[in-house]
C-alpha cells in the first residue's frame, strides 16, 4: 500500500488550478504542510509583482492540505474550505513564494490551519486563516442554497477604458475576467469556467474564487477614488466564506459600503452566472494613496 501522504501531495500536483499556478509540494506531514510557488510572470501584475489573488490561492491550497493530512485512508464527504482569511504583510516582486501551514485545531468534522507565506529570505508576505471541513458520512439531504441577482452587462460607459487594460495583465488575463460595471462603488466582474481553473472534483477552485473576490473587491474601490496610474494600491486582507461548489461560470458582484480616507471596505458576493446560486460571499478591504 502507498503512502497515503504522498498520495495527497499528487492530487494537489495533478489538480488543474495548482498546476496553472506552478505550486510544488515541498514537504508534508501530519498537520503540516509547505508549498512553493515558483515566479512566473503569468502570475503577475505589471511591475513583476505577485498578484493577490495567488498568495490567496495558496494559503486556501496549503491549509487544506495541511487539513487533510489527518484524513488519509478515511472515507471523506462533503469535503471543503468553511472560511478563508488573508492579510497582505508585503509584495512579493519576481521572486517564489513558500506557505507553510499547520493545524491549529482538528474536530470531528472542522479543522483550523495557519498559513504563513513568505519569501525565501524569510520577509512575511502574507498571512492567513483556512477553517476546513468534511463529513465522514453523507450529509442528510440537500441543504437550501442563497441565490444573487446576477447583473445584466452594463454599458460601456460605466467600466472605465483603463479598467479593461487591467484585467488583461497576465494573472487576471489567465482568469478570464470581464468587467461588466465599474462605477460609484459598484463592481460586477465575470469569470468563465474553464478546465485550468477547476479542482479536481471539476468545480472552479476556491483559491480562483478568492482571487476573484480580491479583484472585484478592488474594482469597487477604484470605482470611487478614479483610475490614475500615478496612485498606489494593494489589498490589505480579505476574508471568505464557501457555500457550495461552482460548476458553471460565475460573476462576482462588489458594493464599496464605506470610505476612510485611504481605505475602502467592500463586500462581494459570487454566484454561478445562469443559476444565480450563490458559492461564495465575502470581504474585500483595499487601499488606495493618492498623492
């Protein structure tokens, strides 16, 4: 019989998302993991810088595996990230980033990973919490799922020229991501199903999904403060929350609710584009310095 451990650090190699983003098993254990992403460019914004959506990606990756260490050789149901919590630290400009996660706390159905990302001269990228579960039996019935209201495609006066450009720098570009409305604190972005973007159960990977969220999130932002090239930006963190898998494309729809002078405070909410179910809804606190 084979080693369960390895077995788990395949599947995240052959899963179509992990493989798109590079990521490499460099260890694992019970309770414990540590990923590599090596640099690529299609990882990027302009300036080589890693895209948000790629340590949130990895943080969701690493805490899940982290969390399914103590699962091997177990019969699994309804298995998948609760929660997802991430505090950007630092850029990370053309260079890997490592995570190395560990359980904090395993249940009978949750688990708790901590995920510390960071570069290899040691400097904190990023920051994050994954709460796991999964059932050891079916789960009783089918559950009621939250709908959305998905937005028409708006016209194209209301998403700036400059926003378009945006999302075709590499990361956001392999996504596939459409703006559909980009004005007064409102953002409605489009992400396709397609196969490099799916867990290896078919649906759109969590880790896509956050990195959507991220994006919308931003856009919303920028809505209010105007796009200027000359002003700075990051995410400062975002934080999650999964409620089914998405099996068809989705659209992410962002409303900034509050302004503090640098800082914007987002909530968005993702749901498959044709069902209007909602797979996802979540946070998004961005900042922008204008000079």
């Amino acid at each position: 019989m084979g080693d369960p451990l390895a077995a788990l650090a395949a599947c995240v190699a052959e899963t179509p998302y992990c493989a798109r983003l590079g990521i490499v098993v460099e260890a694992i254990a019970l309770d414990r993991a540590r990923l590599r992403v090596p640099y690529k460019d299609e990882n990027s914004n302009p300036g080589r810088a890693l895209h948000g959506g790629v340590p949130a990606s990895t943080i969701d990756i690493a805490g899940v595996l982290a969390a399914a260490t103590g699962l091997a050789g177990r019969p699994v149901f309804d298995a998948g990230t609760l929660d997802l919590s991430v505090d950007y630290l630092a850029a990370a400009i053309g260079e890997d980033i490592v995570a190395e996660a560990e359980v904090l706390r395993r249940g009978k159905e949750i688990a708790y990973a901590d995920v510390d990302v960071r570069n290899d001269g040691g400097k904190r990228i990023a920051k994050g919490l994954v709460t796991y579960r999964a059932l050891d039996h079916p789960p009783a019935g089918g559950r009621a799922r939250g709908r959305m209201r998905a937005e028409a495609a708006a016209a194209g006066g209301e998403v700036p020229r400059l926003a378009r450009a945006i999302v075709s720098v590499p990361f956001m570009a392999s996504l596939g991501l459409a703006i559909t409305r980009m004005q007064d604190g409102h953002a409605v972005v489009h992400m396709p199903l397609t196969p490099d973007k799916t867990d290896r159960d078919g649906a759109i990977h969590e880790g896509a999904l956050a990195a959507l969220l991220d994006t919308t999130g931003a856009m919303a932002s920028w809505s209010i403060a105007g796009l200027d090239l000359r002003y700075k930006a990051s995410t400062v963190g975002i934080h999650v929350s999964y409620h089914a898998p998405a099996h068809a494309d989705v659209v992410a729809e962002a409303r900034t609710w509050r302004r503090n002078d640098e800082i914007f405070l987002n909530q968005v909410t993702v749901g498959e584009r044709d069902s209007g179910r909602v797979v996802a809804t979540g946070t998004v606190t961005y900042r922008i310095v204008v000079p």
